[in-house]
C-alpha cells in the first residue's frame, strides 16, 4: 500500500519568511494529493491540492509543485503570517483506491514567531 | 463547501462501556465515509471505510469487533467503540466527499474520547 513520509516535523520561522514542507510517497498510482491545515483540536482543512497532470498550482501565497518522476510534492508558503502557524498534513490517494480514501504524512507543526 | 458534523466533541466513558460516535453530512449525501484515529501529536490514521448499505471495509490491524461501524443512510454514519479501555482514548475524526468522483475531504469536527 500507499506510505507517505514528510519532513520537516517542525518548522520554525519568522514573520514574513518563507515556509517549504517536503514529502514522498511510495506509490506510483497516487495521483492525487492534497495538503490539509489543522489547527490545535480542530478538523483538517483542505488548503491546496494538486493532480499529477500538473507540475504546479499556486493560491496566493501558497503554491505546491509536484515531482512525478521522483515521487515527492512540496509545499510553499511564502510572507508566513502567525496564523499560518498550525500542523500541516500531506497525503495521498489514486483513482484505483479512490480519490478520497486518503495516505497522510506524518504531519509537519509549523510556527511562525512575530 | 460541504458540512460534515460529527457528534459528539468530546466523551469520556468508563472502562468496559461502549461509546456511538456520529458523522453525519449536512448538504450532501454521502455513500462513502471514512473514519480516522489521530493519536496526539501524530497522523490520522485511516481505521475503516464505511459504505453506506454494506459493510465497512477495515484497515489492516482495526478491530472490526471492537470498531463497529453503520451506515444505514446517505447521509449519516457511526462508529461505535465496544468495551473501550484507556488504550482507546484517542481523537476520532470522520470525513466525507461529495459524489462520487469527488476529491476533496471535508472532516468532521472530531470526537476526543478519554476512557478512565
């Protein structure tokens, strides 16, 4: 099956500067992966999402790229802000599974000092 | 987007008993739901697929006996934790897709269960 790994596990960075999250996944069928934001006790909200017909997709401040070839996508939050601070989770999911049944990484917790 | 709510927030039970825990869809109807356990400070971790008119379909190492799971409609699902011990506290979390080509998840808003 599926098996996701993300990196960093913590993140700390200062107001204004950028934020990269790494991640891998192990199944060539994944085509699918989304990136959720959860803050402290709260349910995961979904914040970008990519497909692998795409290499790249950007809302505002935040992009994700995706390496097919090599199996990894990443995260990109730029001019972070103290409310960008939550754990980020990416997972991972094919058609052949179903789209929705989701691989989450381990969860990066990000923290952004003013 | 969608509502998914789940019910209750948090319950805290004694050893032995069982605990129901719903997700339901609020605007939409939903076949398929899945349910999750996240430890603190960790992933969430994909118990069971529950299908609505069918059988759930549980991960590898998830109970099915202690973990009973029911979807008796389109729009509502429940878990239900039988002769929960301490080693079953844990945040449950359940999500749902809209249709059946949808991708994104919409979470509930999870259920803290503490078994003293």
């Amino acid at each position: 099956g599926e098996n996701v790994e993300q990196h960093p596990s913590t993140l700390s960075v200062q107001e204004g500067d950028s934020a990269v999250i790494k991640c891998t996944y192990s199944d060539s069928a994944s085509n699918y992966f989304p990136w959720y934001k959860q803050e402290l006790g709260k349910r995961p909200q979904l914040i970008i999402d990519i497909r692998s017909n795409v290499g790249e997709k950007k809302d505002q401040r935040i992009a994700v790229t995706l390496n097919k070839t090599a199996k990894h996508f990443s995260l990109h939050i730029t001019e972070t802000q103290p409310e960008d601070s939550a754990v980020y989770f990416c997972a991972a999911s094919n058609k052949n599974t179903g789209f929705q049944k989701l691989v989450f990484g381990t969860g990066t917790r990000l923290l952004v000092s003013p | 987007g969608a509502v998914v709510s789940q019910h209750p927030s948090r319950v805290i039970c004694k050893s032995g008993t069982s605990v129901k825990i719903e997700c339901r869809s609020l605007d939409f109807q939903a076949t398929t739901m899945f349910w999750y356990r996240q430890f603190p400070k960790q992933s969430l971790m994909l118990m069971a697929t529950s299908n609505e008119g069918s059988k759930a379909t549980y991960e590898q190492g998830v109970e099915k006996d202690k973990f009973l799971i029911n979807h008796a409609s389109l729009t509502l699902s429940t878990l239900t934790v039988t002769s929960a011990h301490p080693e079953d506290s844990s945040f449950y979390i359940c999500s749902a897709t809209k249709g059946r080509s949808g991708t994104e998840a919409f979470f509930g808003q999870g259920t803290r269960l503490t078994v003293v």
